[in-house]
C-alpha cells in the first residue's frame, strides 16, 4: 500500500475538514495582508506623502518579501516539516504586519510590508503542501481549490472593515485587525501535528502510526529521502512541467496583481472618483469569490489541464474588453469578468502544482513556483504605474494582459500533463 493510499484509508473526513478550516484561515489572513495595499493606498499616499518612485517602492515592497519567503520556505519545510515552518512564518507575519499599522513615514512602512511579505509568501506553499498531503486521492483538486477560494473570503472581509473604518479610524486599523487575526491561529497551528506524508518519509511506519493514532497492518511504500537540487525540478521528466507551470504562475500573478495593486488609479482613469473607484475595487474582491469556486467544480470534472487553459482564455478575452470599454456599465461588468477568470485561473494553479511533483519535491516545486508569482507581483505594479503614467489611459495595460494570458494559456494547452485521479508519489 503506499502513503497515499494510507492516508485515504486512515485519516477520517473529520479530520480532513479540521484541516481544511485551518488552513482556509491561515490563507483569509494571507489573503488580507497582500490585498489590503489596494483599498489603503490612496490614504497611505496622502498620509505619509514621497514621490511616485516611493509610492511604487511601498507597493511592490510585500511582494519583494512574499519573493524570498516563497522561495526559501518550500526547501525549509522540506528541511524540518510542514508544522514548524507554518509556525514561525505565522509569527513572523502577525507581528510585523502589527508594525506596519504604526508606521509613520514611506520607508518604515515599506520595510514592514517587505518582512510581512515574507511571512506571507512563505505561508503559501508550506500550507499548500501542509493541506495535500493530509487529502486523498479523491478530494484533493476540490480541497485544494476550496483552500485558494479562501482567499476571496480573506480579501472580502478586510476590504469590508476597511471601507466602514477607512474615514473614521484610519488605514491603520486594518492591519492592526490584521495582526490581532493571527494571534489564534498561532495558538492552534502549534497544537497541530506534522504532516503523514513527511513524517513517514522522514521517520518511517512507527512515526506514521503516531500520528494517525492508529495501528496500520499493511506494509506502506518507503520513499528514499535525498537532498534535492533545484535543478531537479529540471530532471525525471519534470522539466516541461516545470516550465508551464513556472509560466503559469507568472501570467496569472503578473495580471492580478498588475491590475488589483492599482485598481482605483485604474477606474479613476476611465472616469470615475475617487470614492466610486474605491467600491468599485471593493466589488472586484468580493466577485473573487464566484471564481474560486467555479475552479472548486470545474478542477475534478473537467481536469486540469483544460480547465487551465480556460481560465487563461477568458483572463485574455476579459483583459481585451476592459481595454476597450468606456461607460460605468460597461466598466463594471468587464471588472466581473476580470476577478472570475483570473482568480479561477489562480485557483487551478494552486490546485495543480503540487499534484506535478513527487514529495521530496513538491515543497521546492511549490516555492519556486510561488517565487515566480512573487516575481511577477514586484514587477507588475512599477509595470502598471509606469506605463499609465506615460501613456495616460489603461488600454497598452490592457492589451498587454490579454497578451500574456494568451500565451500562458497556449503554453498550458501544449505542455500541461492531467493529474485529476492520478497518484501522486
């Protein structure tokens, strides 16, 4: 029998669901520290002032540290486990985005935005990780894109006390409510237990036993642990799919975030104020939502692969008619169209990496490619602030998203390998 199959056998769908509500917690909290930039911003601008180049530097900061974090975190959980890592990066995230509410000039908050950042971006994949290897076979995609749809949720949430609280308390409180958040999840997330699938490889079949409380009779499948390069992402026939995935992490970060960072300065660019520009970005996180979950149906009926290349399709098409669009009307139902396709698209990546990846390599996998996405988040924003600068209107923004969603979904459809019901070693 191997690991996967045990895991199916012996952890009970109660405890999976537990599982699954940590970990969607830990990604709302996530989701809050990155996506709070967009709605405090314009404040944050006129409270603490400095030129356009610090405003670009304090809102690509987060995602300079969400680069390292996402990077080092996969090979670290790899190291020490899923459970320890999850931990630190916890603490390190509460307590600096705590530190960011009361900073008092550009600088100060753009280096607590960069060590929160950090604790962010190394969350992602370790909980990624953490979630796949206490789900089976049968439920994993579904799990797995729940876990991303949280993310909405978390994005919701923080921008709904952000506008009730914005004019009356100040963009302050939204991170401190932010750091008060991870307090509890701190407290449970040490009361956890590693995760079956490491502790087996790192322990054997007592420590497997251990924590499943039980006694497990078949014999279960060792894996050999090896130190594992990243270069090895580039061998055993994981080389196209460390290529397209790598690309589709990119695209879909590249957009979003292209797009969310500067979401008001957008909006007002096609005519409308600021205050409506506000709840129209304000919208466009709460329509994440329907997105997440349109990936939560599509991931196990359809597959990955083409479910994928979908997102990326509609991502291209609904980049195109926010370019092209002018009255409020229209503006609106083509932000809808954005927020579906891209957090769909989102959802899938998060869904599928791990699923291409034997466990030695699926914390590195996961890095690397969350570092890819945080790459993309710190170029994107300068990209977007930049070029509406220079041009004065959104369109070239626009057209160049529809571009690379195109090509990331052609890449998909002719280097992506199906993984739905597929046992992943």
């Amino acid at each position: 029998m191997n690991i996967d199959e045990v895991i199916q056998k012996y952890i009970t769908s109660g405890r999976r669901r537990r599982m699954l509500l940590l970990t969607s917690m830990e990604w709302m909290l996530v989701a809050g520290g990155v996506m709070i930039t967009s709605l405090t911003l314009p404040s944050i601008v006129d409270d603490l002032a400095g030129t356009v180049g610090s405003q670009n530097m304090m809102a690509s900061s987060v995602f300079a540290g969400m680069l390292l974090g996402a990077l080092f975190s996969g090979a670290i959980s790899d190291r020490f486990g899923r459970k320890w890592t999850n931990l630190v990066l916890l603490l390190i995230a509460g307590f600096s985005t705590g530190l960011t509410g009361a900073s008092n000039s550009m600088r100060v908050f753009s280096l607590g935005r960069f060590i929160s950042g950090f604790g962010y971006g190394g969350l992602l994949p370790v909980v990624n990780a953490y979630l796949t290897e206490f789900s089976s076979i049968r439920i994993r995609g579904l799990y797995l894109a729940l876990l991303e749809s949280s993310w909405a949720i978390g994005s919701i949430l923080i921008g709904g006390f952000t506008m009730l609280t914005l004019e009356s308390l100040g963009w302050q409180w939204s991170y401190y409510l932010l750091a008060f958040f991870s307090i509890p999840l701190i407290f449970v997330s040490f009361l956890l237990p590693e995760s079956p699938k490491y502790e087996f490889m790192k322990k054997g079949k007592s420590a497997l036993e251990k924590i499943l409380s039980t006694s497990i009779d078949e014999e279960v499948e060792m894996h050999q642990r090896q130190k594992q390069p990243i270069l090895g992402l580039f061998r055993n026939g994981l080389a196209r799919r460390t290529i397209m995935i790598w690309i589709s992490w990119f695209s879909v970060s590249f957009v979003y975030y292209g797009i969310y960072t500067w979401a008001p300065k957008i909006f007002m660019s096609k005519g409308l104020t600021p205050v409506s520009s506000l709840w129209y970005t304000f919208f466009m996180l709460i329509m994440q939502l329907p997105g997440y979950l349109a990936a939560a149906l599509l991931i196990e009926r359809f597959g990955r692969r083409p479910s994928l290349t979908f997102f990326f399709a509609g991502m291209a098409v609904s980049s195109i008619v926010m370019a092209f669009v002018s009255s409020s009307s229209l503006l609106l139902f083509a932000s809808v169209l954005i927020s579906l396709f891209v957090l769909g698209a989102w959802g899938m990546v998060y869904a599928y990496t791990p699923e291409l990846y034997p466990t030695e390599m699926r914390g590195l996998g996961n890095g690397t490619s969350g570092a890819m996405a945080r790459s993309a988040g710190i170029i994107a924003p300068y990209f977007t602030s930049t070029l509406m600068g220079a041009t004065g209107s959104v369109f070239v923004v626009m057209i160049f998203m529809a571009a690379l969603s195109t090509f990331a979904a052609i890449v998909v459809f002719r280097m992506g390998v199906e993984t739905r019901q597929v046992i992943i070693e």
